[in-house]
C-alpha cells in the first residue's frame, strides 16, 4: 500500500494512500456479508442472499460506499503509521468511489499532525561509553568447553554415580512402559529431580524404585536400573590440546584467538547499548514527548505481544501480574512509556535525518543487504518487487543514528553516574505521565 506524503503547512498534512485491487476486494467481500445479514428478500435466510441479488436490491453504489467507509479508517492508520506520520486529530477523507473491485484505488486524507521536533545539538551531548573487557573466567570457560569436547568417557569402576558421570539406564514405569538405554549426564537436568536423586549412588547392576510426580499433580513409580557408568576424563591444557580442538599449534595461541573473539563479541554489544544511550540522550535533550495514535498503536502491540509471550509459555496472565506486583493499570502505564520513548526515538531521529538532508539510494540499500548476507540475484528480485521503498526509512533511521552516535562525546560511565547525581532544580519538577490520545483530541 504505497503512500504519498503532502506538507501542507507545519502541523498539516495529506496523505495520497493507493489501495492494492486485492484489498478493494476483501473490502468489498466482507461488505456484502455484512450487509446481506441484514437485507431480507423473500426466500432467502439471512447471510443467504447472493451477490447478485444482493447488488439487484441494494445497488453497486451502496455496496461499493459501505467497503470503504467500513476499511478506509485502517487503511488511513496504517498507511499513517509506515509513513510515520503522527496525527492528533481524525482525517478528512477525499475520495471518488470505486468502479471496481478488481481495480487498485486511491484515496487522500488531509489531517493535522503533532509538530515535528527540533532536535537537539547531539554534537554537545555526553553519552556514557564502557570499554570491551573480557574477564579472564569467560576465556578459560571457553578452555573447559574445549577441554570437554575433546575429553573421553571411561567405564567407571569402585565407586557409585555422582554427578558429571555419563549413564546408560532403563527406567521402566509401573504400567509396563518404558525407556530403555537411555544415556545421561547426571547434574544435567534432563529428567526429573526425583529420577536423577534416585540414579546418584546406584552402581553398575543395580537398580531402585522411584516415585515422582507428574505435570497434573498426579504421582507415579518406575524402577531406574543403572547398566553403565562411566566419566569423562579432558586433557590437559596445553598445546597438544589446541591441536586437537582448534586451528591452532599452541594453547596460547588459541587462548588469544578466544579472547579476541570474546571481546568482539562484547565491543558489538557494548556499541548497540552506546547507540541505544546516544539516541535516548537526544531525545531528552531535544524535551520531545509524543502522543496520538503512533503511540497508542505502539502500547497495544506491546500489551498483545506480552499477551501472546505469556500464552505460549503457559503462564496466566492474572498470574503475571501477582509475581510482577503490578496492577492492569500499572502494566499498561509502564508499557505506554515505553511506547512513547519507541515513537520518540523514531520521530526525533526521523527529524535529524531531515535536518541533515539524508536520502537513501538504491545502491545504498544494495549496500546494506550485502552486509546483511544476502547474495546479489536476490537483492535485485527483492529491489524489482518494489522492497527498496519498504526499507528505505528504516536505514535512513539507522544513517541518522550513525551521525548522531558518532558526533556525541563518548565519556566514562563512572563520570556520567557521578555528573547525573548532581542534584539540579528541576530534577525536583515531577515528569509528565504521557496521557491517552484520543479521537480528535489536540493533546
């Protein structure tokens, strides 16, 4: 749904939407089922009534006019959203009916938006940035890795199972079933706590009844008979090691490998914290707080995406909030902040990509997606079938934040901790709760 974006004054603008001929027809479909529940023509029950019968009774027009006042508002707010266009007020339509569902149509709907903001001189901001370390734990946790890859299981013999050791077991249930050679390593966590407490001390040959409880409450016996053990024994660490595990001829070799590795992984977290921070700094330097409809579309994606994580994990949502300590009102009011500060960064970073005059090339987009990994027959199918505009905005977003994130002023997290607990007046002043937009409202 391509749409085209008119400045009419400051705080105005028209929007040019073009409706694809597919969902003219499902608009078109969905106003006839609605509108033959309620025409009654003698023989049919209602819902009944077909197409053209429905259209002989009541006219193309009135079906063509009942699609597009019944979609025409979600086509306009989501053609609103892409183009990050922020209205405060509902929009004047401009239309000509349809003349016909197999065709694309367009629309224009002229509405006042929440005036975009000034930003902020990013060049005088100081952003806290922390230096890649690698603690020295996390390179010799990558050593004991290797260590255990290239270690070798050996049948344990004088004593009982313990944890680490590797088992061979059969676990038969009291109603017959069972699992036979099932290979473990005690400590793992794989089966039932009261399974694996009843295989630590079993040797090789015996066996004990075990009873444990099941998902529903219910409780059951099975019998764990221990055939195997046996324990890993690693190697040394030393060159021969990194031999074995890596491309390497020496241990210390392979030890700087893992530690450069390591700290390029932390740098690349530490750089998205650093842009994160940056943009958060200009927004409030630049004192821009959004409302409308941006925002409330953004709190309702976040309360259904929390909705659909907590179905798929099993957790009832009544549940959540006792173990979060938060009320339905509390929720919806943390989950609205950061809606406001996710359209905030958009629309401030949308405003630094105007000042500074950023446009995006499809060459440039090329660009991106070869970094991406993808192979260039792809990106030229994907730039023929018009996906160039669909990511245009986005990497201009990211060439702003690429400006700003270079021209603050890196410093300390230390100095920055020690300057933000200076106290000032109007850290005093009580912040601004973001308040509920509503439909034709100026705030």
């Amino acid at each position: 749904m391509a749409t085209q974006v008119e400045q009419l004054a400051e705080d105005r603008v028209r929007l040019t939407v073009d409706v694809p001929a597919h969902d003219v027809h499902h608009a078109v479909e969905h106003a006839a089922n609605d509108l033959a529940q309620n025409v009654r023509i003698p023989g049919f029950r209602k819902g009944k009534v077909p197409r053209p019968l429905l259209v002989q009774r009541i006219g193309k027009e009135r079906l063509f006019a009942e699609a597009v006042e019944s979609h025409i508002g979600a086509w306009f707010w989501s053609a609103a959203t892409r183009a990050r266009v922020n209205p405060i007020a509902q929009p004047e339509y401009d239309y000509e009916l349809p003349s016909s569902e197999s065709d694309d149509w367009s629309f224009s709907a002229t509405v006042d938006v929440q005036p975009k903001p000034e930003p902020a001189d990013w060049t005088t901001l100081e952003v806290p940035r922390q230096e890649a370390e690698v603690p020295t734990e996390a390179v010799e946790a990558e050593l004991e890795t290797l260590q255990r890859i290239a270690g070798e299981l050996i049948p344990v013999e004088g004593r009982p199972a313990r944890d680490g050791d590797t088992v061979v077991v059969d676990l038969v249930a009291d109603d017959g079933t069972a699992q036979r050679d099932y290979v473990l390593e005690l400590g793992s966590e794989r089966l039932v706590e009261e399974i694996e407490n009843g295989i630590r001390g079993l040797s090789p040959g015996e066996s004990r009844e075990i009873g444990y409880e099941l998902a529903d409450g219910s409780t059951r016996k099975a019998t764990v008979v221990l055939k195997e053990l046996k324990e890993r024994v690693v190697p040394p660490l030393d060159d021969e090691l990194a031999k074995i595990a890596s491309e390497f001829d020496t241990l210390d070799a392979l030890r700087t490998e893992i530690e450069d590795r390591l700290k390029g992984q932390v740098a690349d977290e530490l750089e998205g914290l650093f842009r994160a921070a940056a943009v958060d700094e200009l927004v409030h330097a630049t004192n821009f707080m959004p409302t409308g409809p941006l925002v409330e579309l953004r709190t309702r994606e976040l309360l259904n995406g929390l909705a659909r994580s907590l179905q798929q994990r099993g957790i009832d949502a009544n549940a959540y909030l006792q173990l979060t300590g938060q009320s339905p009102e509390e929720l919806e009011q943390r989950l609205r902040a950061e809606a406001t500060m996710s359209v905030a960064r958009e629309l401030v970073l949308e405003a630094v990509a105007d000042k500074l005059g950023i446009e995006v090339t499809d060459d440039e987009i090329r660009e991106e997606l070869r970094a991406a990994g993808e192979n260039d027959e792809d990106i030229e199918e994907f730039i023929a079938e018009g996906g160039a505009d669909r990511v245009r905005d986005d990497i201009r977003l990211k060439q702003a934040l690429d400006r700003v994130a270079a021209e603050v002023k890196p410093i300390a997290p230390e100095l920055h901790e020690a300057r933000e607990s200076i106290w000032t007046p109007e850290k005093d002043q009580p912040a601004e709760a973001p308040k509920l937009w509503t439909p034709g409202s100026k705030e």
